[in-house]
C-alpha cells in the first residue's frame, strides 16, 4: 500500500508541477498548491484524531505546584 501511494506520488507531482510550470512560466505557483493540500491534509488528519479522542488532543497539562 505505501509503496503503491509512493509510486502515485512520484508520477503526479512531477505531472502537476511541469503543467503548471507550462502554464504560468513558473513553479511557484505549483508549490503553493501543493502547501496547500499539505495544509488541508493536516486539517483533515487532526480532525480525524480529534473525533477519536472525543475532540481532546494535545499536550496533556501537569499539576502545577500550586495545586499541590
């Protein structure tokens, strides 16, 4: 499966960044889309855990001293 996923990765991102690059003469643009599905990806991830947990996710707080 992971080596499945790889071998789509490496023959659509290459693919996107080239039309993009015939497009507008430049790869930022191209990079800035992939960012951006980065960015969504990573919503969507923390969204996922998130509902896991009962929408409790991250570090967990120490008792401070003050409750002690």
């Amino acid at each position: 499966m992971v080596g499945a996923v790889g071998g789509l990765g490496g023959f659509l991102l290459p693919t996107l960044l080239g039309l993009v690059k015939q497009a507008s003469g430049s790869f930022g643009p191209g990079f800035a889309v992939l960012a951006g599905l980065a960015v969504i990806a990573l919503g969507v991830a923390r969204a996922l855990v998130a509902i896991e947990h009962g929408w409790r996710f991250g570090a967990e707080r120490a008792p401070s001293a003050e409750a002690v």
